[in-house]
C-alpha cells in the first residue's frame, strides 16, 4: 500500500516533461510543492508473470549547485496471480550524483557523476545488495518528426554481498538506451524505448544480460493524468533477489 500511495502522490504533484529517457534531465519536471523531480521512470503494471511497480524521484541538495541526492524502489509483487502471494522482491536505490550541464551542445545534455547502493532489505541466504560507482550520459537528438534520446550508463559494481559475488556476471558494465518520442501524427504523446544491458564482466555476453522495450502512451487529455504504459523485458537483473534468473515478462498498466 505505501507503494500505491507515492504513485498517487506522484501523479498529484509532478508535472510531466517532454525528455524521455530513463533518467529525466529537464528541470520542467519540478513538483510544485518542493524542488523535486521524476527521477528513473515511474509505473504500476501487471501482466505475466506478475506485478511490478517503481517510483524514483530526485532533488537538489542546493538550488543550480549539481549536487543531487535520488532514491528509487522496485516492487516485485504476486497480484492477481493464482497464488497471490505478498510482495516477493523489495529493491531499494538511494544515490548521491553530481550533474554537469552543457548548455551549449546540441546533443549531449549533460553528464551525472554518482555512487549508489542497491539492496533488498532481506538477511542471511535472500539478502542482496552491491554498490556502484557510474557515469551516465544522455543525448538528444530533434528530428523531423519527434525527438530521439540516446544514453549511455557505465558503471562498476563493489562491495557484493556474499549471496551475489557473480553478480557482475549478468550486470556487466553498461546499459545502452535510445527513445523516440512524438514520431507517430495521430498520437498527442508516446514514447517508444529499448534498452539492453548485455551481461559479463566485459560487457559482451548478450545471453546474460537485460532487454527491455517500452510504450508510454497518452490516455487521456488532461496533462496530469497517469500514462498507458506497455513493458516487455527478457533475460536477468529484473529484481535483485533472482538476479541470475532468467525472465520473460510481459505488462501493462499506468506510468506517471
């Protein structure tokens, strides 16, 4: 339920920006109440095999300072499955990064320096957990017809627990993502994405790693309301707590 009530809170008080990547880079996206901003993207959706909810937001530590402190969680949820068993995979994302802005260039936006830690709040054999340290560059592109995002997040896994010591294995070091947005007439707003994390300590192993694509699409034409929202994702890392599984997922549901 606390996961329902942020997306709520989230929908009442963020206003939507035109970026499109993962990670939202326009400063359009300031809440109204206090200097806050949609950070990694935020949803509610459920299909096969399960139900999986995120919200992420940012904020300044100091006004045009670059210093920024953002926390994100993933809800991996058994709804409306046979079972309906309670949440199976709680994933917490707290970082501090620091955010070069080029206002200047035509195509790269910015670059965010940052450290952050990743767990499950779980103990002895189900606790997962491992730090980072990364780089994260996102590019934009106008053309014809919409815009195009590209970004490029390199990172370095540290400090593993003892329960994911392989994880790099299926992490790798980087995650590729392009966006296109209002390339479609007919559609006031949509956003196509694909991602791909391939798996590896050197980042070659297609077979291990992550691939997600995406439509966000408007459903209504009041600016504030919730987003139709389809995911599909295929190979490792969706959750932390079966990180070195494979899963098929297909879902559907609201992004805000």
């Amino acid at each position: 339920m606390k996961i329902l009530l942020a997306l709520v809170l989230n929908s009442l008080y963020m206003r939507e920006s035109c970026a499109a990547p993962e990670r939202v880079t326009s400063s359009d996206d300031v809440i109204r109440l206090v200097e806050m901003e949609r950070h990694q993207r935020n949803y509610f959706i459920s299909g096969n095999p399960n139900t999986k909810a995120q919200f992420s937001f940012k904020f300044p530590l100091k006004k045009n300072s670059g210093h920024y402190l953002g926390y994100s969680q993933k809800l991996i949820w058994e709804l409306f499955t046979e079972t309906s068993s309670p949440v199976t995979d709680v994933n917490f994302n707290p970082e501090y990064f620091y955010r070069f802005s080029f206002a200047n260039t035509k195509a790269l936006q910015s670059l965010d320096v940052g450290i952050a830690h990743q767990s499950n709040g779980n103990s002895d054999l189900d606790s997962r957990s491992w730090n980072e340290v990364y780089l994260y560059l996102p590019f934009k592109f106008d053309l014809e017809k919409g815009k195009l995002f590209l970004t490029l997040k390199t990172f370095y896994l540290f400090d593993l627990d003892v329960t994911n010591r392989d994880a790099r294995d299926y992490s790798g070091w980087y995650k590729l993502e392009m966006s296109l947005v209002g390339f479609i007439d007919w559609m006031e707003y949509h956003e196509f994405y694909g991602s791909v994390m391939p798996g590896g300590k050197e980042g070659g192993q297609f077979s291990r790693g992550g691939l997600e694509t995406g439509l966000r699409f408007r459903i209504f034409k009041s600016e504030s309301a919730p987003y139709g929202f389809l995911q599909y994702f295929t190979g490792y890392g969706e959750s932390m707590a079966k990180y070195n599984e494979q899963t098929h997922a297909v879902r559907i549901g609201i992004s805000i």
